[in-house]
C-alpha cells in the first residue's frame, strides 16, 4: 500500500500547518480525526478554520525535493514552492505554483504546437 502526503493549512491564509509524509508498505492511512489528535500543530488548531490537501503517492515528489512549500493558494489549492534561485546562489525564488505543473502544462502546450504543425504540414500550408 502507498500512501500520499497530505497538506493541512490555514483555510484563510494559506500558511502550512502540517505536511504528513508519504509512506508505503504494510502501512495503516490514518484519518484526518487521528491527524489532528496525533499532530501538535494540528491539535491546538479549531478545525474548522484547517483545509486539507490529500496528494497521491509521488505527487510532486521533485518539487519537493529541490523546493521547498512555502504555502497553499486558499481560494484555488494550489501548491505554493520556493526553489533555489540559478542567478542568485543562496537565495531563494519568491512562492510560485509548482514546477513539476508547470513543465507537464507546457510539454502539452508543445506536443499540441507540433501536432498543428503537422496538420498543416499534411494539408500543404506549409
């Protein structure tokens, strides 16, 4: 069984609280109830005021292991990372949505490019 990290942060400012660790394995998937009676952070929390983010296994696994998450956009649930910056080293990027997405959206973009080039290519517009 694998089982995947989950998020927990601040419904209203995005700021994380607690990242649970994926695990895999003979394993047990604790519920976000026994989150929350195991975790500090979490227990001191109102519920209701904590959102959840529940990842798959692997799910941006290199965002995290070159960046770091620095939050969570409330109102879209996107995850928030910071990376070491090539200009500057030692220094840190500003919070940005995850790299890993980013480069998945613009392989897409390209493989649709080349499929319309393609297209036109076959029809003699070209």
């Amino acid at each position: 069984m694998q089982i995947g990290r989950k998020i927990y942060f601040d419904k209203g400012t995005g700021v994380v609280i607690q990242i649970t660790s994926e695990r895999a394995g003979s394993i047990v998937e604790f519920t976000e109830d026994q989150d929350f009676e195991m975790y500090a952070r979490l227990a001191e929390r109102v519920k209701e005021t904590v959102d959840v983010i529940a990842l798959e296994y692997g799910d941006y696994a290199q965002d995290f292991i070159e960046g770091r998450l620095t939050g969570v956009n409330p109102t879209t649930k996107e995850l928030l990372f910071s990376y070491p910056d090539p200009q500057a080293p030692g220094e840190v990027t500003p919070p940005q949505p995850a790299l890993s997405v980013e480069v998945a959206a613009l392989k897409e973009r390209q493989e649709a490019s080349e499929a319309a080039i393609l297209m036109l290519m076959d029809f003699g517009m070209m």
